[in-house]
C-alpha cells in the first residue's frame, strides 16, 4: 500500500510514499504522517491511498502516524485542492496552513562543535570563527535556523559545509517536539463486572456508590465531595473494581464577557419574516443558493442569520458564521451564546491559543459542535454535513489575508457553497460593489432590509468643511467648532460619543519646521508615528522605536514638533476640551491582547465611557443604544491611497461608522470632518445612498476596467539589494509582457512593474506589478508561467490573486 502525501514546501509536487504493514490498518487521508524528505524529516498530510505505483522508484516509507482521527476529509479536501489551484499556492502550504497549527513534527538541522581535530586557526575566515565561536557557546548544539538569528545572516551554508568537511562541525537531523498535542485528564469508571465477596471500608464503598450513582468523571472533581481520595481510589484500582484512564479533553476559548442585552423573545418584523423565508426555502431547497443581504445599519441583519442557523440546527445541519474581526466577536459571542446551547458553538479566530483551535478543529470534525463562529480561518472548519454560510459584514477588508496564502475568505464561502451545495449568505449595509455587481447581474438573490427596526431614523449627517475652518491661531484645528459643541451637547445629555479617526494613511509624525526633515524608519519608506504617552517615534511596519529627539538630526534646528493626528493627538485633545468627561481609546495600541477589545466595549455597554476614540476597530457591527453622536475626524485619508477602491472604502467606512449612532430610541448624530466635501463618497454617505455611490462608482470602474470588469493579479517582488533587484524586477517585466502578448494574444495586460508605495519594508525594497484580464484561466496559466523558473536574484515573489491591498 502507499499514499500520496502534501508536504509544506514551496512545490506543487505530491510525494509518495509506502506503508508499513504497521500502519496500514489505520490510514486514512485526512490524517498526517511523519516522513523522510531529503534528508530532513516533515510532517506532511495525506491525500490518497494507493493500491499500487506505476514507476518504479524507490519508493521511502512513513515513519509515523501520529493522528488517531484524520483531519480533514475527502470532500474537505477537494475545496482545499481548489484553494491551492485558485490562489497559486502549493497544496502541503495550503493544508499547513489551514489545519490547526503547533501539531506538525518535524526535524531540523542541528549544528554542533566537534571535539576531534584542530585545525591551524589561519585557515578559517572571520565568519567561520564567529561560527565555531557560538557554537563553543552551545555545548548541546543550536538549530541552524536560531544560528542563523544569532549571526544575523541567512547565507551560512558555504562555510558550515566548509567547517563540516574540515571536521570541526557536525550537523545531524533532529526532531522538534511539537507545540499543541492533545490534552488527557484522568477520569475514573467503575469495571463493568465487579468482583465480589470483597470487604470494603466505608470510605471505600461510599466511593463505589456514588460511582455508581454518578457514572465515570473526572478524578479531579472526586475532591469536591470526598476528602483525600486517591489512597482509596487506589486500592480499588488494584482490586479490579475500577479504573483510572486518561481521557482526552478539549480546550476551548475562555468564555465572552457579557455585553448588551441578549433578547430571546423578539418576533420579526414584515421585512425579517419575508427575507427569512426567502432564506428557509434556499435552506430546504438542499442545493448552493448564494444570496446578498442588503439591509442598513440597525435593520436586523444578524437577528435574521441566527434565526436562519437555528433553522439549520434544527434540521440536524451545521452552520459557519463568519465575522470580520475578533474585536467584533465579543458582542457577538455574547449574543449568539444566549441562543445556543454553549456545548453547540465553536470559536475559531487567530486570537486563540493553537491548542484550543487544535481541540475545537476535533469537536467540529466529529460533529460534536455544529455552529462554527469566527473570522475568516474559520471559514476552513471541518463541518460535516454543512448546511448554511455567513458572511457577516461582506464587503470588510479584513475577510483577505495579506499574507502566505493569500486568500479571500468572501469569495472562498461562496466557492465552498458550491462545493457542499449549501446556502450562503453575504450580509452588508456597505456590499462590496463586487458583490451588488454579481447581485444586480442575477448571480445572487437580493434580499433587502430596507430600514432600521422600528423604523428607527438613520442619523443625521453634518458635513464641515475644514478648508474654512480656523482656530485662534489661524491652522486648521483638530476638531470643529460644531463637533465640539455636538460633543458638549452629548455629553450634557448624558448620553455617549464616538470619534472615529481612519488610522490608514493618516497618523502623527514628527517634523522638523526649519529644514523639513521628517523622522522616518531606518528600515521602511515611512515616517515614524509619534506615540506622545510613551515619549518615542515608533515604525508601523516593522516595530522599530526610538526615543524623541528634542534637536533635529539634520540641521541640528531645536523646533522640532508634531504634525498630523493620531488617535492620541486626538484623546489629548479631547482630555484637554472635556477635562471631566470619561474618555477611552481603542486601536491596536490600547488593544495589544484579544481580550482588550472586549473589555473596552464591555464598559461602553455599561455607560461607563462617555467618549470613545478609535481606529476602523470601532465602526464594526457593535450595537450600543446610548451612543447618539459620532465625530469622523478627516473623512478624506483613506481618499488619498493608491487603490482603486479608494472611494468605495471612504463610503463603506463613513457609512459604517454612522451607523453606529442613533441605535436606541434617541436619533442620531454624524459629523463627518473633510478637506473635500463635494467628493461622490462623502456626499452618498451623507444621504446614506448605497444605490447612489454604487450609480456613480461603476461607471468608473468600467471605463478603467477595474474589477468587476475585469479580474487582476498582483505580484509583489523585494529584494534586500535595491539595483539588483531594480533590474530583475524589470527582466520579469519584459517577460511578463511578451508572454502576455504570445500566450493570451494580447488579452492580458500588464500594469508595471513600479516601486510600490511602500518603497521598502524591513530593509527589503518592494516593486509590484499587476496582470489585468476578463478570463481568470489565461490570468492564472500566465502567472503559472510567469513563475516558473522565477525568483532568482535574491528576488523573492508573492503573488496575490484578486488582490485588495495596493501598498
Ligand atoms: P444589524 O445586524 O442589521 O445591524 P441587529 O440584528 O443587530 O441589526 O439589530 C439591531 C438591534 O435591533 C438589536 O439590538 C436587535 O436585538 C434589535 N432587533 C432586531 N430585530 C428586532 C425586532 N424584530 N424587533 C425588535 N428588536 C429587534
Ligand atoms: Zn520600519
């Protein structure tokens, strides 16, 4: 027998392997196995049983088969093969990256000092010492990877060959443990035929009776009702009356605070009773019915989508429930939590620890819990059975990945949809004009929210237009005369404020007025943002920091001051506006810990915030009554990147962060702050017009065929040697366009190659280019070939299909 095995390198190859007559009994795909590669050893996972090989190499065995229960099965896996095709990702990366993380065995090279020879010092060149020098440092020897850390360079395999021929190193293969493995509890169970005749103290029979009574548990909780226990447990264990056996337990996250009130008792308005019947015929219809929830902020969208997944539950189906952030989830947790039992619910997100994914991956698998609720990754859930998908918050950036697999989770639901013919649900009062495009076209259903419940208004919105704004000194200030008198007002009311600052593209930097140096990072092409409560310039890229300089590093000038507006320029301002008034902030620098969020917005719910400032992290989906006024503080920085989907990102966010007021039974309040009020995305914002903005954007997209128009494909090149890779980049352009030209017959274009707007990131700079098509295949065979035989030069490449982010 042999199986054909994905193993996590950069390869589209599978490998195969035989099986042991050990093993044969339990493999299965799905399950991961130890192998020989090269001459490491990997874990990799297996993906067919065969009977026979046709060629006949030698043909290495697995050396081991650590899973009980496979991880994945076959109809997983045909979506995972898809994946990997789709976004030009090797199969054992993708795997490797989808399957819960921390569980892969694998070896690595170990380097270590050997005691034998001596060789003449002079014959060694001064890295070759350095070498032998921490390796004398390490008696037990040092993974190469750690090595390669403490020297601070990468290229160290011509002079370890060197020491290893010369005999003064030796590099052996060795195994890591890996980091998540299953958790086992003792559990105690009576035997089923119990011995008799036996005497017993009273201890000990109390023990068997409530064993009896009870059934097994664990032998920890035997504590709770008798004192000392494990003397008596025992001497039983030795008379044959019962065991003691490890039971493998799961972990899961730690349980979400409580946030706002959790009505089970609601009954649905006309508009939720037609849409979720719209939704139950998809349901019971058992074939893919992808639909686009179209409903304002405050419409009731996600009352609909837990009455659909109770449909679903009830009907002995699973569901996924997809978020755009963790941030979000706490509300959310709390809410779907008071619905479903707790034992039916798992929670997937980066935020947890790899060994409650791993245990929660198990319980999904097995069937065990049938709502999966989390951000994108979650989409990968083993759910058999699955009968619904939902896409919350549809057109939130956040659903891409930008990094390793570059996938979108969005688009991957429907895929999956497909696949497992379920019904998925994309949910938005923002839809990506992607999907209200495929919606208008006839490819989605439409279903429609068109007001907020109870007919509640949606918030006025009040555009200032800073051009004409001046404070006492004549510079544009911070905050506008009316937003401070709505703040004052607000407050005085008694009731809460949300200042909403977009962080991408707009921070505080510092600036030296007399000759105009901008401090900016060593390492990226950026400025350095200003972090005043801790006294230090710090790069947003890379994490580099330094003190605060008083002079001014290149004209030595002592004026140096701040510009630009951060979320602390704007607390500090605040603080200083409303000394008295409760003030929070929420950005990823209050909120370093998955916790954090939620205990932020747990004191907004409790009315112990009466002013909360923040990043994108606070226009999400959170639903607080109290909150009457929201402040944009500069509508126009996310204008200002280079993106075509510049405009629809400024109308998503400034409508997102309008609804958040005006929830209760108080209207709402919205001032938006901007350098350009007339622009199309601030005004349809205003008039809360998605059907305007989407009227006036896809002109536009058409007559520059973006997407929906056309599809693109993005490749990102960096090099640590600036010309080089200058030159290479440029070689892979020529290239790019000749085989656009022969292979596709000129239906391709090429966009690039260019610097990219981040120019350099940690030290590497940074090119990209763009493939434009209609047809995703010729995209797709044109990449393949583009990359073939690619990235030499010290270039490394990613590639990004249907790319989001252009910096
Ligand atoms: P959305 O997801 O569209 O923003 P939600 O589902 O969060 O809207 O609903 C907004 C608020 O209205 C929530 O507090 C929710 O509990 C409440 N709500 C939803 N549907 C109804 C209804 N039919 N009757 C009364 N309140 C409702
Ligand atoms: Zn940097």
């Amino acid at each position: 027998m042999f199986v054909r095995v994905a193993v996590p390198i950069p390869s589209v190859q599978t490998f195969t392997y035989a099986v042991p007559e050990m093993f044969i009994s339990a493999i299965a795909v799905g399950k991961r196995v130890l192998v020989p590669f090269g001459k490491r050893q990997v874990t990799g996972f297996i993906v067919e049983l065969l009977d026979e090989v046709v060629c006949n190499q030698r043909v290495r065995e697995i050396l081991d088969l650590p899973d009980p229960e496979p991880l994945f099965n076959t109809e997983d896996l045909i979506f995972y093969e898809w994946i990997s095709r789709y976004y030009l990702h090797p199969l054992g990366k993708v795997l490797g990256e989808i399957l819960p993380g921390g569980i892969a065995i694998q070896s690595e090279r170990w380097l270590c000092r050997s005691d034998g020879a001596a060789t003449p010092d002079h014959r060694l060149s001064g890295r070759q010492k350095e070498i032998l020098e921490h390796l004398t440092d390490c008696p037990k020897g040092i993974p190469l990877s750690r090595l390669r850390g403490a020297l601070g360079k990468s290229d160290l395999y011509g002079d370890l060959h060197f020491l290893e021929a010369a005999g003064l190193v030796i590099s052996e293969e060795r195994l890591n443990r890996p980091a998540v493995r299953p958790k086992k509890e003792k559990w105690v169970a009576l035997c089923p035929a119990l011995p008799t005749g036996l005497s017993l103290t009273a201890k000990q029979s109390a023990l068997v009776r409530f064993l009896r009574e009870r059934g097994e548990m664990p032998v920890i909780d035997l504590h709770d009702f008798f004192k000392n226990p494990l003397a008596a447990l025992r001497t039983l264990e030795n008379k044959g009356i019962l065991r003691v056996f490890d039971k493998e337990v799961s972990r899961g996250p730690a349980p979400a605070p409580t946030i706002g009130k959790n009505e089970n008792g609601i009954s649905l308005n006309d508009a939720q009773t037609m849409v979720l019947d719209e939704v139950r015929k998809c349901i019971a219809s058992g074939r893919f019915s992808p639909c686009l929830l179209y409903g304002v902020t405050g419409s009731g969208k996600t009352e609909v989508y837990l009455r659909a997944i109770a449909e679903v539950l009830g009907g002995g189906g699973g569901a996924i429930y997809l978020v755009p952030e963790i941030a979000l989830t706490a509300q959310l947790l709390s809410r779907i939590g008071s619905r479903f039992p707790k034992q039916e619910i798992a929670v997937l997100h980066s935020g947890i620890s790899q060994s409650a994914r791993y245990d929660q991956w198990k319980r999904i698998r097995r069937g065990e819990v049938r709502v999966v609720v989390g951000a994108r990754s979650a989409l990968f859930a083993p759910a058999p059975n699955l009968r619904l998908i939902v896409v919350d918050e549809e057109h939130d950036p956040s659903y891409k990945q930008d990094d390793r697999l570059r996938y979108n989770a969005r688009d991957l639901a429907l895929v999956r949809g497909r696949f497992a013919e379920t019904t998925v649900i994309l949910g938005s009062a923002t839809p990506a004009i992607q999907s209200y495009f495929h919606a208008v076209e006839g490819r989605y259903r439409v279903l429609t929210l068109p007001a907020r419940i109870d007919d509640r208004p949606l918030p006025r919105v009040e555009v200032v237009d800073l051009r004409s704004e001046r404070d006492e000194r004549g510079l544009t200030p911070l905050l506008s005369r009316t937003l401070i008198e709505a703040i004052r007002k607000t407050l005085a009311d008694g009731r809460q404020t949300l200042l909403f600052l977009n962080r991408r593209g707009f921070h505080t930097y510092l600036f030296c007025p007399d000759c105009g140096h901008v401090f900016s990072c060593p390492n990226c092409d950026i400025s350095l943002t200003h972090h005043a409560s801790e006294a230090v310039l710090k790069c947003h890229h890379c994490d580099f920091t330094v003190k605060i300089a008083s002079r001014c590093p290149s004209c030595k000038g002592s004026r140096v001051r701040s510009y630009g507006a951060g979320t602390e320029r704007v607390e500090e301002e605040v603080k200083k506006l409303f000394p008295t008034a409760r003030i929070a902030r929420m950005d990823s620098d209050t909120t370093p810990r998955p916790g954090d969020s939620g205990r932020i917005l747990r004191d907004l719910d409790r009315g112990e915030i009466d002013i909360l400032i923040g990043t994108q992290m606070i226009t999400k989906g959170h639903d607080f009554p109290a909150i009457t006024l929201v402040g944009v503080v500069a509508a126009d920085a996310s204008l200002n990147i280079p993106d075509f989907r510049a405009a629809e990102r400024t109308f998503q966010i400034l409508t997102q962060v309008s609804g958040r007021g005006g929830r209760g039974d108080q209207p709402g309040r919205v001032v938006i702050q901007t350098f350009t009020p007339d622009h199309y995305s601030i005004r349809r914002a205003q008039e809360h017009d998605y059907a305007g903005f989407f009227a006036d954007e896809l002109p536009l997209r058409r007559q520059l065929a973006y997407p929906p128009f056309s599809r693109l494909i993005g490749l990102q090149f960096s090099s640590l040697k600036k010309e080089e890779g200058k030159r290479a980049v440029a070689e892979f352009g020529a290239r790019a366009r000749e085989l656009a030209l022969t292979m596709t017959g000129g239906k391709t274009e090429v966009i690039g190659p260019a610097e990219s707007p981040l120019a350099r990131i940690r030290g590497r700079y940074r090119w990209q280019l763009l493939l434009k098509g209609k047809e995703s295949r010729s995209l797709h065979l044109l990449s393949q070939k583009l990359l073939e035989g690619a990235g030499h030069d010290g270039l490394e490449i990613q590639i990004d299909v249907d790319p989001v982010n252009f910096m």
